[in-house]
C-alpha cells in the first residue's frame, strides 16, 4: 500500500531579519508579530505552527507566539 505524503501548505514570507546592524522598525516589528501569531496558534492545547514547520509537540502559547504578543501588548498604544 502506497504511502501518501502530507502537504503543508507555505508560510506567508512577510519576516525581514535584520542584517548588518539594521534595525527593524515598530512597524516591521508588529507586521512579524502578527504573522507570527497567525500561524503559531492554538489547536487542541498544541501550537500548530511548530507542529506543522517542526513536527514539534509545542504547548501553547510556544516562545513564537510568546514574543509576537508581548510584541504587540508593546506597540498597541493605551488609551
């Protein structure tokens, strides 16, 4: 019986890594963060970005997802 591969589907490539002492902005930072948050998200207790990129059982929140909100608490102004 064939084994059937599975299928991930990409991630959206929206990260800019700083290089050469570049600095990101507040903007760069929270765009980061909310892709980030969007695929490090909860299923079942489990976070399926690391499940789905690493085959990794993360519980959630997983230090992805940990950064991206704190992040975004950061760059969300209070009123």
């Amino acid at each position: 019986m064939p084994v059937k591969p599975v299928t991930v589907p990409p991630l959206p490539v929206t990260a800019k890594m700083p290089l050469n002492g570049e600095s990101n902005t507040v903007v760069e930072l929270t765009e980061q963060a909310v892709a980030l948050r969007s695929v490090h998200a909860e299923r079942d207790g489990i976070c399926a970005g690391c499940l789905d990129m690493w085959a990794r059982l993360a519980p959630h929140p997983c230090p992805q997802a940990d950064w991206a909100e704190r992040v975004l608490q950061q760059a969300t102004p209070t009123t």
